[in-house]
C-alpha cells in the first residue's frame, strides 16, 4: 500500500520535475524524494520518470499515474482541511502563527480582532523560518504571518501587516561598522548563515540571495536552525546576515549591532493561509489587518 506522503512527494515532483525543487517544497532531503520514487517504482514494476544529466520527465505510466492519483489526493487533503477548520471554528479558537517577538508589532491587529470576537480563543503560536509553512499544512495553526513572496500552490497570501527595509546584523566590532555607509554590495564579501534545514529556495533568497544587486555571488556560510544561533555565529564574527527591522527592535543583544545599508530593499510581511481551510475566522482576522494597515518601518 502507498502511504499518503509517497503520494504528496510523486506529484510534486510530476509537478516540478526537479528533485531539488520538490524537496525545497516539501521539506525534505533529496535523497527522502528518490528513494520514494524508486519505492513506488518498484511497487508497480515501471519507470515513472526518465531522468538524465539535464532534465526529468514523467514516463507514459507516471503521466497516468498523475491523472489516476491526482484529484483523489487533493480530495483528500481538501476533506481533512475541511473537517479541522469546522472543528475549530465550533470550538471558537483561531490560531496564529507568529515569528519572533511580532505579537508586540501587531498588538493593534490582535486587539481589534479581540474586541470584535470577545467569545474566540485567540491562541498564539510560535512558526520559525526552517519550516514557514509547515503548520498551516499539517493544520497545526489556522493562519500565520510570512515575508513575501510566498509562492506555495495550497496557501492564499492575504493583506500585507509589515513593509520596512531590510537591515544587516554585524558584530558590534566588525569592520563595516567602521565605514560610513554599508551597501547590499557588501554581503559578497562575508559568508552568509543560512537555513539548517530545506526551506524554498526562492523565500530563502530574501535573506540569503545568491547574488548582490550587482550581480557580486555570495557565499553560504554557517547553517542555523534559530535566531539564537543565527546572532551566536554573527556574534563569533564569522558571519554577517539580512535581518527584518524588528530584530532591531527586540533584539538588541550584546556584541550585536544593526546596519541599515543605504541601498537596502524594503521587505513586506503578510498573512497568509490554507486556501482550503480558510474559515470565517481567517476572513474576520484578514478583514482587521486590512483595516489597521501595516506597520511601515
């Protein structure tokens, strides 16, 4: 019998047709993704993909075994989706996902939506940037904020609740902190930490681009799985990395210093959730952030 997950991980790669991608998406290894496939393989005795140095493409069977298998699973998903959201929405709670110290920048949002459902349970929930989405998919929380862009398939990005420049976190006694403007140009120059785990690559990019403005490559340096261990490596000297402005703002650490390169983007921060669990709670949440407006740094 094929198990729910081999499933998932067959038609994101028939969807994708890139191992790498498909393990971004779903939060795995490459090596989980192939050995999967070669699982399925073997079960039903044919190829699904032709793979070679440049290219993946599905076989004539995997092609069928995408149409055979495709609507079922979304059907599925869309049920269990369906069947949590109804079950909160009788129990009157709404779960928030929040990176960091945000509910102190959205405590305006929270109270307007308070004061509008006294009778919901607004539980709050911490989501950290080594697995974003995971919680809204496995329906652990109801709605989370996420910077943009957000480009899964099953998620709705709903009103945007953050927009502020970017920031460069350095050691307080680094050589940057000595000159008179830091440029995004700069980040070629010193390794970057990035995520410990498989994250999307294009969100990763945010703050870990590959390339300045400029085009300069950048280097990955060490892997983190927090924001304690991101400021520890920074703090070591070792490292240099783009943080949100409200790192600055809640984290002012010793051996810490922010750095607001002349040149840097503005990043914007969203709402966003299960297109398939959306529940009336999530439109009346949506609805306040709308009306509050975001916070601009």
């Amino acid at each position: 019998m094929v198990e729910l997950r081999d499933i998932e991980i067959f038609l994101t790669l028939a969807e994708e047709l890139h191992f790498g991608r498909t393990a971004d998406r779903l939060h795995v290894s490459q090596a989980r993704v192939s050995q999967s496939i070669a699982k399925q393989e073997r079960k039903i005795g044919a190829p699904l993909f032709a793979r070679n140095s440049r290219k993946v493409e599905l076989t004539a069977i995997g092609a069928q075994l995408r149409r055979d298998l495709g609507a079922g699973y979304h059907r599925i998903l869309d049920g269990t989706r369906a069947a949590t959201a109804a079950a909160r929405g009788a129990t009157g709670t709404l779960t928030l996902g929040l990176h960091g110290s945000q509910a102190h920048d959205h405590i305006h949002l929270l109270d307007l939506f308070r004061s509008r459902h006294p009778e919901v349970a607004l539980r709050i929930q911490e989501v950290i940037f080594t697995d974003p989405f995971g919680p809204l998919q496995n329906g652990s929380v109801d709605v989370a904020t996420a910077w943009l862009p957000v480009r899964e398939p099953d998620l709705t990005v709903g009103p945007v609740v953050v927009t502020e420049p970017l920031l460069l976190m350095v050691a307080d006694d680094h050589p940057l902190t000595r000159r008179d403007a830091v440029s995004m140009e700069d980040l070629a120059d010193w390794p970057l930490p990035h995520s410990a785990t498989p994250i999307p690559e294009y969100w990763q990019q945010t703050l870990v681009p590959t390339h300045t403005p400029g085009g300069r490559p950048t280097r990955r340096g060490p892997k983190v799985s927090s924001f304690q261990e991101l400021a520890a490596v920074v703090v070591a000297g070792g490292a240099i990395s783009l943080v949100h402005g409200d790192a600055a703002r809640y984290y002012q650490w010793r051996g810490l210093r922010y750095l607001r390169p002349y040149d840097a983007p503005t990043a914007s921060w969203a709402l966003i959730w299960p297109t398939a669990g959306e529940t009336a709670l999530v439109r009346a949440l949506a609805r306040a952030a709308r009306e509050t407006g975001p916070l601009t740094g």
